[in-house]
C-alpha cells in the first residue's frame, strides 16, 4: 500500500506520522454506495494499523448518530462534504484533546 510505504520512509527519517479517518459523505455529488464501503474499509484500516504514531477519528465527532454514513446536520456545511464551522471546531478539539492528553 502507497500510505504504509509513504509513512514508513517518513518514519526512517523521523518524522512522526499520524493519519486520520475519512469523513462520511453520503449526499455528495457523484456519491455511489460502493465508496461508502471503500470509506468504511479505509477507516477500519487506518483506525487499525500500527503505520502512524497516532490516529484522529475525525468521522466519530461529526457524524450523524443515527446515521453514521452522513454528517451530523450541525456538522454539515451543506454540501454533505465539508465539516461546517461547528464540525471543524469539534475536529481541533479532538486533536488539542488526544496531543494535549
């Protein structure tokens, strides 16, 4: 995998790596079912793997609890892609959160 081979040389030259989830996106432009399962393979991958130092699951603080293939509507910028202001705010408190603890 491209990712693996990437955040390995990065490591060798110490750096440190982190990775982080894909968002949902459900109501996009162009959306077909199968990227969502793409989207949920990727995630279970990247929550899995031991390639970074550390992993954001930025997918748990804005999705939708009852709907987790789709952003929270507080979340949502309104094109069903982009964090709006709210979820952008929950985004760096997640990383504040996990560099600071």
């Amino acid at each position: 995998m491209a990712q693996t081979k990437l955040a390995e040389k990065a490591r060798e030259n110490g750096l440190k790596v982190y990775g982080s989830t894909l968002l949902p996106r459900v109501g996009t432009t162009g959306y077909l079912e199968m990227n969502e399962k793409e989207r949920l393979k990727f995630n279970e991958w990247i929550r899995n793997t031991d390639v970074f130092h550390h992993v954001f699951d930025f997918e748990k603080v804005v999705r939708n609890p009852e709907h987790p293939e789709m952003l929270e509507f507080a979340c949502d910028r309104g094109d069903h892609l982009h964090p709006s202001e709210l979820g952008g705010k929950r985004i760096a408190q997640l990383i504040l959160q996990e560099i600071d603890g």
